[in-house]
C-alpha cells in the first residue's frame, strides 16, 4: 500500500503514520508533504492508495497556513489531468468551524472528512478502519506475479529448438520434478533490464501436443508473454522461402461440420479466429518496414544456401490444422477461408488459444514463423535451417527491442 500524508504539524504527521503503519498487516510506503507545491509534486509523481491530508495547510514552504487549502488541492487534483489521483481522500481538521464549511464539499465528492481530536483515539480508529478496507479491497484485486519474462515454444528439436538455442542467451538445460520435459533457462538483456526466458519443443508436431506444453509452461512459469517459432508452409505469391509471418489472426481450419448432401459429403466451415494483442502489432509491425533489418539478418547466414529474395517479415493470417499437407486442393480449399491467407501450419492456433483461456495472469501470445515451402507436391527440406534461423533472429530482435 501507498499513502500520502499532507501536513504541516510534524507532531500531527507523526501521529498519523502510526496510525497508518499499525493499521495495516502488511507493508506501506509512506510519503509526506509539508504544503501544498510538495504536495502536487508528489502528486504528478506516484499513484497514491489514500491521501490523508489536513485541511488548512501552507501554499509553499514557509508561509502561514491558509484554510481549506487542503480541500482546494484535492479539488484540483480531481480535476487535472496531470495529476496521479488518489484511491481514497481523508482530510482530518482540528478545528469545528472549517470542518463545518468543508464538510458538505466532502460530501459532494464522497471524500472521507474526520475531526482530529488529540484527546481523543475516535479519529485513528476511522483511519485505521479505512486502511484495512483499503488492505483487503488490495489483496482481493491484486493478482499474482508474473514470475518470468518469456516462454517459447517449438514444434521440433531439430531444427527449430536447435536454432532458438543459437541466440546468444545463456542457456542452461532446466529439468522439473514430475515433469519429462526438458527446459532451457536463458537471461537477455531487453528493453527495462535483465529479462528471463524460457524454451523447450513439444514432443511431437500437431496442435494437441503444442497446446499441451504451452498450458504446462503457462501454468509452470507464469510468463509476460508466450511465443511459438519456428516453421510453416507460406502461400506461394505472398511470401517467399524464408519470410517470417508474424501470424495475425489465426484460426483452426479443420473447424467446422460434415454434412451429407444428397449422398456426398460436405464440409461446413466454422473457423473461430483469435487475434495478435494491438501493441504486440504496433512494435511488429514498425520492424517490418525495416528492410535494412532483414538484409542484415539474411547476411549472418550463409548466402550459398539461401534464397535469393529479399528476407521480409509479414503481419498476416495464418491457418492452423493437425494434418501435413503436400497438396494443392486442400490448401486452395483454406484459402477460401482467408483471402489474405499468408501461412499454414500445424501448431499456432493452439498457443493462441492456451494463452487466451490460462488462469490470471494472462501472457500475451505472438507467433513468429517462417516459410519453407508452400504445402505443394514440390516441398523440400532445402530451407529448413534458413527458415528456423530467420524466425529465431525476428524472435531476438524483438524480445531486446520490446520486453
């Protein structure tokens, strides 16, 4: 809890931090002002639990007390945007007739006004029955934590896990008890400090397998935000080998209803889409109109085994279903359920949607894959390692750039 205590009295100040420490189970962090201009700076500076403030205080240091000074100050703050305003408001006066004038005004804004009696223990058991209000209302909104930065997850060891594990992170293999699969621990430095990381690959490909880790590494980390890497099958025309989609929305595509129609069967669709977090966007999108980025990711790798496009990144939709696919009839049908289609593959949806549906608090999910081929009779191996290398590097980029 965090408390402002407006007063000119140090020995009036004094008595009512006591109050305010003995009242609460837990700690409190008190700031104090002598008049009015400390007051409004503290005010511009921190997000105060309660305001207990006298009524008549100085203007500015060294000046004589002015009556309802307290009481204007408040009313100033309510009003300016510039001010950091107060969960809860007390003003304690010692003297009858300026509680009397002030107190209808305290009543127009449900603020708290109290007479300070030192003869009496009447006040400090109102203020100590506020802050344990204030205590409890606290702890029952307060949600747990975050306990790590970023979780990532890759459908495979080799070469997607293989590839997130080359970023210069300090990795160290983390094993759990009870749990079989292995963990990799990392520290970067990103936008606000040191930043922890976390990394494994799912048993198997599929959404199933993928939704299951991401539930457990959820669950076991509490992350800020939760990742997927690694590589997709891209839509011929709209990227190239290599391009990274940063999947925006993504749905099941195998979602919907067989019906029989007249004999022949036929597939209904019902595609639910989850969308990328606005902000995550917003950064996303400024590094995609960065082609001197790319160019210079594309240069770290060995140009004798990559494409010969340009590297770019997309914001764009992706397909998500269990079954690999190699043919052009399945992958036209998907396509009629996005006409911006960029990308297919086999796991995104399912991180998007254990994001969406974990206990609080919730990670934002991003998906970052890169093409390798287009679903067609023609895919190859030939740009694994390249495209797991370029979905890692955007990975790396923005983690240091934004989280």
């Amino acid at each position: 809890m965090k408390a402002l205590i407006v007063e000119d009295d140090s020995n009036k100040l004094q008595s009512v931090a006591n109050v305010l420490r003995q009242s609460v189970s837990g700690e409190i962090e008190i700031e104090t002002a002598n008049d009015v201009g400390q007051a409004k700076r503290l005010l511009t500076q921190h997000q105060f639990d309660i305001a207990v403030l006298d009524i008549s205080l100085p203007i500015m240091p060294g000046e004589d007390s002015t009556a309802l000074a307290g009481l204007d100050l408040m009313e100033e703050v309510s009003r300016r945007q510039r001010y950091k305003k107060p969960g809860h408001i007390v003003g304690l006066t010692a003297y009858p007739d300026l509680y009397s004038t002030a107190l209808p005004r305290f009543k127009d804004e449900l603020w708290s006004l109290i007479h300070f009696d030192p003869t009496s223990d009447l006040w400090a058991e109102q203020i100590s029955r506020k802050i344990r209000y204030i205590e409890i209302s606290l702890k029952s909104t307060t949600l747990p934590p975050y306990q790590s930065d970023l979780c990532v997850i890759a459908a495979l060891r080799d070469p997607e896990l293989k590839a997130l594990l080359r970023l210069p992170w300090g990795w160290r293999d983390l094993s759990i008890d009870g749990d079989a699969t292995l963990y990799h621990e990392g520290r970067y430095t990103g936008l606000r400090g040191e930043r922890r990381v976390l990394a494994a690959h799912a048993p198997q490909m599929g959404m199933t397998a993928a939704a299951i880790l991401a539930t457990k590494m959820i669950h076991g980390f509490s992350p800020k935000y939760i990742a997927m890497v690694g590589i997709c099958a891209g839509v011929r025309g709209v990227c190239n080998f290599g391009d990274v989609i940063c999947v925006d929305p993504c749905w099941d595509w195998g979602s919907g209803k067989f019906v029989d129609r007249s004999g022949t069967s036929e597939f209904l669709q019902a595609p639910s889409q989850l969308r990328l977090d606005t902000f995550i966007r917003a950064r996303l999108d400024s590094m995609c109109g960065e082609q001197e980025l790319w160019d210079r990711i594309k240069s770290e790798w060995d140009l004798t085994k990559a494409p010969t496009t340009a590297l770019k990144m997309h914001i764009a939709p992706l397909a998500s279903g269990s079954a690999v696919l190699s043919d052009l009839i399945t992958a036209g049908s998907i396509k009629e359920q996005h006409r911006q289609l960029a990308g297919i593959d086999m796991e995104a949806y399912s991180v998007f949607a254990a994001a969406a549906e974990s206990v609080l608090p919730q990670p934002k999910a991003f998906v970052l894959k890169s093409v390798v081929d287009f679903a067609d009779p023609k895919k190859s191996d030939n740009y694994r390692d390249y495209a797991s290398f370029t979905s890692a590097k955007a990975l790396e980029e923005f983690a240091n750039r934004y989280i």
